[in-house]
C-alpha cells in the first residue's frame, strides 16, 4: 500500500521517494514495522486475552516445572499474524500474485490453529480439533496453495522442477503437463507435485507446532529460518545472484523477501513477550501459521528440499515424535523419555533455558549449513 502510494503514485512529483523501489530498503523498514508492532500491540493483547481468561491448560504428564505455567495467555500468535501481514501489505507490491499466496497461507493456517485453541480454552483441556479435522482442513489449505501455483506456474515464470542440494543440473520435474491433451491425463500429471506440496505445507506446518513447548524455543529457531529464508529469497529474485548462484531465475519471487523480513521482525517482537518466563505462549494460531508460511515461501522459491536445514531443528522435534510413536506401538517401548525431544532434555536434567538456548544454537548450524549449500553444486 506504502509502495503503491509512495513509489507509484508519488514518485514523478518527488523524486526522493525513488528510495521505496529498493527491495533491500523495504525489507529493512517491513522487519522494523513488524517489530513496533509485536513490541506495542504485546501488552494490549496479553492484557485482553486475560481478561478474556485465555490460559493455557499444561497436561498432567508433562515435566513438573511446567506446572506453574497453566494459566498463562495463549493464542499470542494473533499478535504474530498482525505483525506479519500488515508490514507485508504496507510495503510490499501488492500486484505481485506470490505475496497473496504466502499471506492466503498463512491466514489459512493460522485460522486452522485458531479454532484449535478456541476449541482446547472452551472445553478446558489440551485437545482442540481432532486428529481427522485438523489434518483435512491443513490438507485443504496446502491443496489450494499447490493450485494456485500450478495457475501461475502457466502464468509465471514458477516452475514444478525441483532444485535438489549439491546437484547444479539435476533437476526432476513433479509435473508433466504436456503428456496429453486429455483433461484427465493432463491433470493426472500435476498430482506428484501436488502431493509432494502438501508434504512440505502440512509438514512445516504441524512440525512447528511441535516445537512450541517451551518458553521462546518456537519462535527463536523461527527467527533464525525466517532470516535464512530472506536471504534465499532475496538471492533467487536478483538475476545476478541467482545466475552465479545456479538458482532459477524468478524475479517475481523477490518481493517475498518482504514478506520474510516481516516474519523475522514479528518473531523478534513476540519474543520480547515469549522469553522465559513467557508471558504468553503462540498457541496453535500462531505456530500453525508459521509452519504453513515458510513451508509456502520454500515451495514458491523452489528450495523444499533445503527447507529441512532451514528449520533443522524443527525437523528434529518432529522426527522424535514418530520415532517415539512408531517404536511403542512396534516394540511396546520408548526411544525417549518424553517427546518432542526438548522435553527428553528436561526430564534428562538439563534446565528449561538450558535446553532453549542449545536448540537455537543447532538451529542457528542448520541454517549456516543450508545458506553455504548454495554455492557447493
């Protein structure tokens, strides 16, 4: 909106405003627009969800510590979600289909994660949807997403080929649309890529939420993802960078890096809030939100198969997790002592900061790792 009025509208009658078609200058003042507003809006919103008495409900099973924490205002990923989408909409070129693709998906998971917490605070307990409705409406949002990029993969320069790590030239495509002129074969062609999307979407998305167990672990390690994926971004929209790169050309996916930078200032806001002890916790609103958003933006920048280092530690977290459910229901045993794995940690002695603290170091590795995978092709 900023850009419109005050680059293209403006700019023939002031020439200073020329500055606003600078992407690096937008992306700075997106982050510092999302950081304002976590830091502003934060009071207000905790003081309203605890008037609204929004607590979060801690299971009996968890480690001791945590007792102490029922109560604390959740749904705080409200504050995330303004804090992403308005600097995104106020400086970002709003003629640019990707970025009402990454907003559409992260309000999609974020409106999923919403009726997760607003179901869990009404029935007082730590079950929300199920398991069926929660994973078919994330299935629905993903499908939508990997549609609308088929639509613009015919419109844009976006394209269905995979760009694999370490490998400059080999390059599957997921989608074969010139088999036949058949409808059905046709769209036949387009279900890997489909399938493959969901993948990425419902996977980022639930791993996230994972995650988010203790106090700023979530949200620190998106800090460090959202950073990792500006970057990327930024690099597979410059033709230079991209060229010496070997990464596609896709100048339109530049104007995510706004889009990034503002998930990188809103997380460093909410961690203002969320530090230990929080003073209140995302609940699924938010880390659904997340999960969903950096999925959209690595499947729009082509770099799905990097996404695993971006959000390592996310990764891991979630793989303890089917580890740890796959090995009970097979052998009747435990692989750890509580899962996700930072609660391994704990229960192993380790103090909540502690643990906090290590995971955004191995965080901070895993996307160092994946940012110096760029030039070893």
């Amino acid at each position: 909106m900023l850009y419109w009025l005050l680059y293209q509208k403006l700019f023939p009658y002031f020439h200073a405003f020329r500055i606003f078609r600078y992407l690096t200058f937008r992306t700075a003042f997106a982050t510092l627009t999302a950081l304002l507003i976590g830091l502003l809006i934060g009071p207000f919103l905790i003081e309203r969800l605890r008037e609204f008495q929004i607590g979060q409900y801690i299971r009996d099973e968890g480690p001791e510590a945590h007792k102490k924490k029922a109560g604390t205002p959740t749904m705080g990923g409200l504050l995330i979600l303004v804090a992403i989408l308005v600097p995104t909409l106020l400086w970002s070129d709003l003629s640019n289909p990707f970025v009402w693709l990454a907003v559409l998906a992260t309000v999609g998971f974020g409106a999923i994660g919403f009726a997760d917490d607003y179901i869990k605070i009404v029935k007082k307990r730590n079950l929300g949807l199920t398991f069926r409705a929660k994973m078919g409406a994330q299935i629905g949002v993903g499908a939508l997403v990997a549609i609308l990029l088929l639509v613009l993969h015919r419109d844009t320069e976006y394209s269905t080929r995979l760009m694999v790590p370490f490998f400059k030239h080999f390059r599957p495509d997921l989608a074969i649309d010139s088999v036949s002129h058949m409808p059905h074969v046709w769209v036949l062609g387009f279900i890997p890529f489909v399938l493959f999307t969901l993948l990425v979407l419902v996977g980022s998305s639930n791993a996230v939420n994972l995650t988010d167990g203790l106090d700023g672990l979530a949200i620190g390690c998106m800090i460090i993802a959202a950073s990792a994926l500006t970057v990327l971004t930024y690099v597979s929209g410059n033709v230079v960078f991209a060229e010496y790169l070997g990464l596609q050309r896709m100048p339109l996916v530049s104007e995510l890096t706004i889009f990034c930078g503002s998930m990188v200032g809103a997380s460093i806001g909410f961690l203002w809030y969320n530090a230990h002890p929080a003073q209140v916790f995302m609940g699924d609103v938010g880390s659904l939100a997340l999960g969903g958003a950096i999925g959209t933006v690595a499947v729009i920048i082509k770099q799905e198969l990097l996404l695993p280092f971006v959000g390592g530690v996310f990764i891991l977290e979630a793989l303890s997790v089917m580890l740890q459910v796959g090995s009970y229901k097979l052998r009747k045993k435990r692989i750890f002592k509580m899962a996700p794995i930072h609660h391994h940690f704990e229960l192993s002695g380790w103090s909540e900061s502690k643990v906090i603290v290590r995971f955004w170091i191995v965080a901070l590795v895993f996307a160092l790792f994946a940012l110096t995978t760029l030039k070893l092709r």
